[in-house]
C-alpha cells in the first residue's frame, strides 16, 4: 500500500512539473516567434525546434500523468 501511495505522488509530482515546464517553453517558443522571427539564422531555428520538440514532450508526459477520474 505505501508503494502505491507514493507512486500516485510521484505521479503528481511529474504532473505538475511537466506542466510548469510547458507553460515555461510555450512563453519561450512565442516569445521567440514574436520578436526574433526574422533574425533567425541555421542555428536559431535549430533552438526553436529544440525548444517545440521539448514542449511536445513535457505536454505529452503531462497528458500521461494525468489523474483521470
């Protein structure tokens, strides 16, 4: 029962945190988009796909760690 009870914790944890974590990179990743779009050289639109593809991830893991009721 303990192992059970931390899991859904960690879970939570994990939930939170990812979800912290996108509202961070969608500010970001807009932010970039806003001002610096035209700027944007090779590498600077290789930080942008890193930034989405790191969003995509974090929003899946929330997706996944969900509490569905």
């Amino acid at each position: 029962m303990a192992f059970f009870l931390s899991n859904l914790k960690m879970k939570k944890i994990i939930f939170y945190i990812s979800c912290i974590l996108c509202l961070i990179l969608i500010i970001n990743i807009f932010k970039i988009l806003t001002n610096n779009l035209d700027k944007l050289n090779e590498y600077g639109f290789g930080y942008l796909v890193g930034k989405i593809t790191l969003f995509v991830f974090f929003l899946v893991l929330a997706i996944l760690t969900k509490k569905v009721t």
